[in-house]
C-alpha cells in the first residue's frame, strides 16, 4: 500500500473536519434570546397547612433569559435567578420569618437559581429538566410544560412568547424544614406553577434618557440616519472632547441605538455602535450591557469567537447576567 492510499483518506477527512469546524463557526445563530418579563409572569408556590386550607405565595423579584428556538424547541433553554428576600405571601411577619434561618435564611442563600440542562417532547408539551439550587441544595428538577403563546408580537411592537408550567417539590429535600410547629403544620409537598413571559423589546420604541442635558444616544441615532454610522462615531468623540456639558453620556443609550440598527438587520452598522460603546464606557456602571448586546450582533453576524469573547467579558463584570450565560452556552454548544 503507498503513502498516497494511506494519507489520502486521512487528509480528506482532516480538510472536511476543518471546513466543518469553519462553516460551524461562521454560521449564525439560530434562535431569539428574550429575557424575563416579570411584570407579565406568574410564580407561585402554595403549601397545604395543617389539612385545612392552603397558603400561596410568590417571589416579587427574578431575572432570567429564554434561549428560544422556534423551529426546535428542544434546542431551547433558560437560566432563570429569584431573589429569595422578595418573597411575599401577603403577611409581612411571615414573610420575614420565612426569610430567616428557620427557612430559607436568605441572608445566607440570597438566590434560587434554576438553569435547564435538556429539554425534550413529552406528548403534547414538554419537559425541562436541569439543576435547581435551593437553600444550598442542588437537585435536578423536572417542569412539565407547554408553549402558552407563541411567537408573536404585543401592543408595542415587542416580540413575546409565553410558557405555563409546573411541578411539585418536597422542601426537605432543600433543608427548608423549619421549627418543629411549623414544620408538622406545613405540608412537605410544595406546588409550584409557572406561566413565563419571554420579552423581547422592540428597541424602535425605546427612547433615549430624559434629563436637562441632551442624550449622546439621540445624537448618535440622528447621525446614523443623516450621514452614516462613521460620522456619527466621529460625532460621538467630538461631543465628548469638545462638548462634553452638553450631553448626558449614558452607555444605555449608546446601546439603544445599536439594538435598533441589530433589529433592522443593519448588523454591520450595530456592530460598529456597539464597538464604539464598549472602548468608550470599558471602565464605567453599563459596560456589561454593551457587550451582551456586541455579543448578540456578533453571533447574528456569525462571528462566534467574537461573540464568546464578550459574553466572557460581560460575565466578568456581572457573573449574574442571565443573557450573556444563555447566549454563551448556545455558543459553545452549537
């Protein structure tokens, strides 16, 4: 047998693995990152209590992301965080008792942190199944679900799609058992029911900052549109080195115009903004924002190395971000 039988094979599959690993790394990301819309969403937990009644309550404060994938759910996933000092059962003492050490000890355990690992058909529905991480323990959890609403877009123009789901708990399991009273009173079992509204904003709606001084971001947008994005990269500096009193320099609205320009698929010109945001604000509160949002424009664009580069430095400066966890594990699985 030659070299060339041996080393043809070998060499096609290594050039077919590298064009593979090319394609896969300049392919743009399939999916819609929505956050959380608490306002819109439904919590709630309720208890059974001493076989007479039952007890329901809810967290008023959590943040989380949605990695939707429309064509194959099963693709999707969430990270999801709950404030565990919000939680509100309609009287105050409880609440606090339930926050001390007897319960959940929040000064301790401030968060729930819920992330999927897999989600997969389940007749009509779904299951979503991944680490829950109560009071210290972390178990798996498995949700039932189902897509409530889907895909569509509200009064405003954002674009929205909604879950409703639920599962049951034992809170022993968590070492949430409480004083001996309370804990023979409080059944173990704890009903949890979800309904998740996952928002994304129609950033065309968005306006800029109010406030005595002008918005760089209104400047930025009116620059953009008039005479392209390069002078109103040229504007920006010259508003900061020349004017600065003039203008209320917020990264936030920097950021806005780059989701208007990522939203009309103008990618290119969002990129260029969202550049401009990151050098300008690196070392100022906000920086995190503007690299999810380079991030998210990177990865629409296909640029994944890129787009993992900011997701990391997002997390850097805020290890919380639930949108830069979801779109950096899209990243790196796909």
């Amino acid at each position: 047998m030659t070299y060339r039988k041996v080393l043809g094979p070998i060499v096609g599959a290594l050039v077919f693995s590298l064009a593979a690993l090319a394609q896969s790394d300049t392919s743009p990301l399939q999916g819609d990152l929505y956050g959380i819309d608490r306002s819109h969403s439904i919590l709630t937990f309720t208890v059974n209590f001493a076989g007479l009644t039952k007890v329901q309550g809810t967290f008023n404060r959590c943040r989380g992301s949605i990695f939707f994938d429309e064509k194959d759910i099963t693709h999707s996933s969430v990270t999801v965080l709950i404030d565990v000092k919000s939680i509100n059962t309609g009287i105050a003492d409880r609440d606090q008792h339930l926050q001390s050490a007897d319960f959940f000890d929040a000064e301790k355990h401030s968060w729930i942190r819920f992330q999927s690992q897999r989600v997969q058909k389940a007749g009509d529905g779904y299951l979503v199944a991944g680490p829950l991480t109560l009071h210290g323990v972390t178990r798996e959890v498995v949700i039932p679900f189902a897509v409530l609403s889907p895909k569509s877009s509200d009064p405003w123009g954002n674009q929205r799609v909604t879950f409703e789901g639920g599962t049951s708990l034992n809170r022993r399991d968590f070492g949430v058992v409480g004083p001996e009273f309370w804990s023979r009173a409080i059944s173990d079992e704890v009903e949890i029911h979800l309904v998740i509204s996952g928002r994304i904003y129609n950033f065309s709606r968005i306006g800029f900052g109010g406030g005595e001084k002008k918005s760089i971001g209104e400047l930025l947008w009116q620059t953009v549109e008039q005479e392209g994005v390069d002078a109103a990269r040229k504007r920006f500096h010259e508003a900061r080195q020349q004017t600065p009193s003039e203008y209320e320099f917020r990264p936030w609205d920097v950021v806005v115009v780059g989701y208007r320009l990522q939203q009309s698929g103008r990618l290119k010109e969002a990129i260029s903004i969202l550049e401009l945001a990151t050098e300008a604000f690196a070392n100022e509160p906000g920086a995190a924002d503007a690299h999810t949002a380079l991030a998210e424009a990177y990865a629409r664009s296909g640029d994944r190395t890129r787009a993992i580069e900011q997701c990391e430095k997002t997390l850097g400066l805020n290890a919380d971000n639930t949108d830069a966890m979801e779109l950096l594990r899209h990243l790196r699985k796909n």
